[in-house]
C-alpha cells in the first residue's frame, strides 16, 4: 500500500470527490481531509492509501499539477509521520519570554 498526500485543497473538496477524482488509477483503501481540530474546517490537503503501488505512482504523475475546483493539485508521495514537538506546553510555535 502507498500512501498519497494530496495538497492545495479547495475546502469544498470532500471526501467522495476526492476518491472519484483517484479511483480511475486503482483501488482506494481510504481517504482522508485533515480538519482542524478545534473548527473542524478543512485544512486544504489530505491523505490517500491505495493499495497498489504502481497505481499510486500513475495517480501521481496524472494528477499532481492538475486544476481541481480552481485550485492547481499537489499530489506526493506522503512522507512517514515523525514525532514532533507540540502540543500543551510545548514545543514548535510557543511564544518565550
């Protein structure tokens, strides 16, 4: 399985849309719209698994680059997740002093 990270985002963009734009390439395990966690608006970029490799680089090469509701598409090869600071308390983004 390869996961996908799909950027720039239109924020109406959902889920479904999403999964009918990128199943033409292969079988979509699943998708995700990363919200923000205390609006629960959209965030502009998601994830999607698919569960072939080869298929995943095909959606890659077709759509990154591609205008999706006005919107010009960043589709990548999504990254391994790493720990990050954060957080309560802590961490990248908090004011000193």
């Amino acid at each position: 399985m390869k996961s996908l990270f799909v950027g720039n985002l239109s924020f109406s963009v959902t889920e479904q849309a999403l999964r009918s734009l990128m199943e033409p390439y292969g079988p979509i395990e699943r998708v995700s719209i990363m919200t923000d966690r205390d609006t629960g608006q959209p965030r502009g970029f998601a994830f999607v698994d698919m569960t072939n490799d080869e298929d995943a680089a095909k959606a890659i090469s077709a759509l990154n680059g591609k205008d999706l509701e006005g919107r010009t598409l960043n589709v990548t090869e999504a990254r391994p997740k790493t720990d990050r600071p954060g957080g309560p308390g802590g961490g990248a983004g908090r004011k000193r002093g």
